[in-house]
C-alpha cells in the first residue's frame, strides 16, 4: 500500500477551506444511488472497463463530462414554454440570433444539434483535400471533421500545454513561432484557418491569454487566414483572464467575454457546457460569404437555418443560457468547485495537472500508476479504478482517446474528473476526492488493461477492454450519508434497485 503525503501550492484551495455558497439553490432533484462493490464489478465488465458504456443508474457521482449535464435555471425552464416550434422563421432563433449578437457580437449565426454538428458545418465550409488547421492541441471530434473533410491538423500549442506539471497559466496559449512558420510554410489558399480553443480541454481545460489571443490575430491578419475561436469554454477563460493576466482585473466579465469574442472572425460553441443546455451548438461569424457557406451546408445536415437540428425549446433555453454564462458569479463558483476537489487532490498527493482548469481536475495516469506501461492503459485503468472504489464515472483523455492512426503516442495520458455545472455540492466533491485518495493507497495493485474491441472512429467512446490481471477489492470503506436517503419525485416510488 501507498503512503500519501502531499503539499498543496498557493495556487490550490486547501481541503479546510469552506466554499463560497453559489448563487443558486435545487429547486428539483434526481434520485442517485451507490451500488454495491459486488454490483460495481458487474457493471464495468458488462462495460468493457469503458466508463463511457456503464448505465447512468449504475453511477453514483457522475463525472464523466460537463457536457449537456448542467442544471437549468428556472428563467431557463420559463423561456422553454415561449419555444417558436416553426419550421422557418422561427421567433426562437431570432431570441437566439439576438443573444448571441449581444453576447459575442457575431453578425451570423448559424445553429447546429451540438458542437461537433457546428464543426462539421465548418470544415465543409472551409476545409478541403490537402488544406491545414494549425491548432492549440486538438479535441476529438475537431480533428475528425477536419480530417473526414481531407484536411490535416496542425498542433502550434506551446511546449506548456503537454506538461501537466508545469504551472505556467495560459496553456491554452499558440506558440506564436510555430504558427508564423506554419503560416509561411504554407502555400496560398491551403490554411483553411487557424483555431484556438479556450480552456483548453485537452491539456485539462487550460486558458489562453489575451496578449496571445491579439498576436496569434494580428499574425493571420498578416497572412490573411481566418481566425475561429472553439468558444466551447469562453465564459470560464474570460475569468482566468480577469484573475490572472496583467490588466484585465477591474473589467467585467461580459466584456471580457466580447473582448476575447472580437478578436477572432468566428467561433463554433458546443453549448451543452457554458450554456447550461443539455442540447445545442452554434456557429457565429461576421463574413456573409461564410455565413452563406454555412447555411448551404446546415440544410444538408442538420436542419433549416432557424433551427438547425434544434427544437424551438432549445434554442429558448439556449439564448437564456448565453446570458446566464456572462453572470461572473455563476462561473465563479463553477471554478471554485474544481479548484476545491483539485487543492484536496493535491494535499494529498495525488498527481493532477496544474494549473487547475476551468471544468475538471485531470488526473496524471503515468504518474499514478507508473507500474503500467502506456499499452496498458493506465487511464482507462485508473478510471474503470475510481468507479470500483465509489461508483465515481470519469473519462479517460489519453492514448485511448489521443492516438492516431498507427502514429506512436507520446501525448498526455489523463483522467478527467469533469464537473457539471450548477449539480453537485461539497459533500459529493469530497467523497469523490475520498475515492480518488482511496485508490492512489491501493495504486500498485492495480493491474493495466488491453483492448478487445477497437471501432474505427473516435474509439475511446466505445472501445472495450479487459484487465490482464484481477483487480484489487477497491470498494471504499463506510458509505456516504445520502444511502437510503430520499428514493421519490413528486410521491412516484422509484426502483433503485434492478
Ligand atoms: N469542442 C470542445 C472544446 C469540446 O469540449 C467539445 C465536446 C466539442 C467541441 C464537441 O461538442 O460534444 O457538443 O458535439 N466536449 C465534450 C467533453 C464531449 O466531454 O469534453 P459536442
């Protein structure tokens, strides 16, 4: 068994330290329960070791993402009932259209079902055979749309943004020589444009900085490429800005949001992470050329231009979540969770990328469980670990879902513990760092994995493995307060038991 010790930076919030009470209170709640251990190991080998492929019931505090997992407000519930279900026309889009203008600023805006429904509408509207995307890092779906359109992804991150130990805090920064010598490398016409993430989700929802975000703009300024923001995470990076980047402390969010929003000519949002919604996404752009590209191509594969795969319904609750993102108090707290869980992490030395990011704590596997060599698995591992321990659901963000082709992988290898915005409280963050803890004393017992079944696309969502020795009995001792604690909605008993 490990011994676990640890000292937390001045960057982290201690483990004693009480969290600032957010400014919103449950209104209506969803039953959860923790399973049995014997359940618990049932449920991941019927998953294939893959927490994507467990059942939501089966999980007790779900982390896997911050995506389409967020509470509604109730101004978003009321909008709901406004919802305009036209086929064309529609007065929700344009309370959509509308919000966005404020918002962002953006003339044109196209909406599509989700994110990777707005990236599709992108790169068929700018990429083609042979064209580049130069990139901070890369997400999944991003690189796939790019790449199913003929185009080739271009990593220009800065060095920072691959080592989860180095406190340097804009790894969502371009590195700004990389880009110029990609940019001058390139023939005319083949850049089809630069991206630039906030909250760079795969280096563990790291931000970029305005000072770099103004040069990486000026340089394709020079070079005349567009310049499309992943606005996935904005409202979040719009306040790591304020915190920490020389300059910006006495400006409001909302115009630090439009300041970061100006920068670029456009942006993709999925909105199921700052906007609250559990459906939606948005292209947004000033150029009318492209916004006509866009809306040839939204016809074909998401739905009419005033709907864009969305219901009438959710573009209400979208437009009143864009407003809702810009509410400093709101993205504070939701930082403040992650900053919370991760300073307990930290204390207690269980390796994490740092500096803490905006939507999770990322867990560094290599360091973790550092018997396992990377064809091993070890964050796959260490996440099927933590749902054996106490029914805690993460994701796995390293070779798994980061490898390419038959490219060696050589990237980062982590757990993402994501939170969803406006759910959980405290008590659920400590008994996720009480799991997490728990296992780092078990750590080198725990055997690696191998892949049984490996889909073609995106295989981390459906990939399957085994382990190639028994797992330990990690269950952790004692249970949480809320076992047996409220089993009913609206008087209805539910089964909590299969
Ligand atoms: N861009 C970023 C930065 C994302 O994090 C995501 C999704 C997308 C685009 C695609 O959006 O899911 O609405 O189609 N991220 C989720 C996650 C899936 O868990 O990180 P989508």
């Amino acid at each position: 068994m490990r011994r676990v010790t640890g000292v937390a930076t001045m960057r982290t919030m201690r483990s004693m330290e009480r969290l600032t009470p957010p400014p919103w209170k449950a209104k209506v709640v969803e039953p959860i329960e923790l399973r049995s251990p014997a359940e618990r190991r049932i449920a991941i080998g019927n998953a294939g070791f893959n927490t994507f492929l467990l059942r939501s019931e089966d999980v007790f505090v779900d982390l896997l993402t911050d995506s389409g997992t967020s509470a509604l407000s109730q101004e978003q519930r009321a909008a709901m009932e406004l919802g305009d279900e036209a086929y064309a026309g529609s007065r929700s889009f344009f309370r959509l259209e509308q919000a966005v203008r404020e918002v962002f600023g953006y003339r044109y805006v196209i909406p599509a079902h989700q994110g990777r429904g707005a990236e599709h509408l992108l790169a068929r509207a700018l990429v083609g055979p042979g064209s580049k995307v130069p990139s901070n890092l890369y997400f999944t779906t991003s690189r796939e749309h790019v790449e199913l359109a003929g185009g080739v992804w271009e990593d220009v991150a800065v060095d920072e943004a691959r080592e989860p130990a180095s406190p340097f805090p804009f790894k969502g920064n371009i590195d700004l020589a990389r880009l110029e010598e990609a940019l001058a490398r390139a023939a005319p016409g083949e850049i089809a444009y630069v991206r630039q993430e906030a909250c760079l989700n795969m280096a563990g929802g790291q931000p970029f900085s305005i000072e770099n975000l103004a040069a990486v703009r000026e340089l394709t300024r020079r070079h005349a490429v567009p310049f499309i923001l992943d606005a996935t995470r904005i409202s979040e990076n719009a306040l790591f800005v304020k915190e920490c980047e020389p300059g910006y402390a006495e400006r409001s969010l909302p115009e630090l949001i439009r300041m970061i929003a100006d920068h670029a000519d456009g942006a993709i949002f999925s909105s199921k992470k700052d906007h609250f919604v559990p459906i939606g996404g948005l292209v947004a752009v000033n150029d009318v050329e492209l916004a006509r590209k866009l809306r040839e191509q939204v016809v074909v594969y998401e739905g009419f231009p005033h709907y864009g795969g969305m219901a009438g319904h959710d573009m209400e609750a979208l437009a009143q979540g864009i407003r809702e993102s810009t509410d400093e108090r709101i993205v504070s707290a939701y930082v403040a969770q992650a900053r919370y869980l991760g300073g307990v992490l930290e204390e207690a030395g269980v390796p994490i990328v740092l500096p803490i990011g905006a939507h999770a704590v990322f867990v560094d596997a290599r360091r973790f469980l550092p018997q396992l060599r990377l064809e091993e698995f070890p964050a796959q591992t260490l996440a099927a670990a933590f749902y054996l321990a106490g029914g805690v659901r993460s994701m796995e963000r390293g070779i798994v879902s980061g490898q390419h082709g038959s490219e060696p992988y050589d990237g980062l290898e982590l757990v993402r513990l994501t939170l969803p915005r406006r759910v959980y409280t405290q008590e659920h963050l400590t008994w996720v760092a009480d799991v997490v803890i728990h296992v780092l004393r078990h750590a080198d017992e725990i055997p690696g994995l191998r892949m049984t079944y490996e889909p073609e696309h995106l295989r981390f969502f459906q990939a399957r493995f085994a382990p190639l020795a028994r797992f330990p009995e990690l269950a952790i001792e004692g249970e949480p307060a809320t076992r047996g604690a409220q089993k009913t909605v609206t008087g209805v008993p539910i089964s909590t038991k299969r």
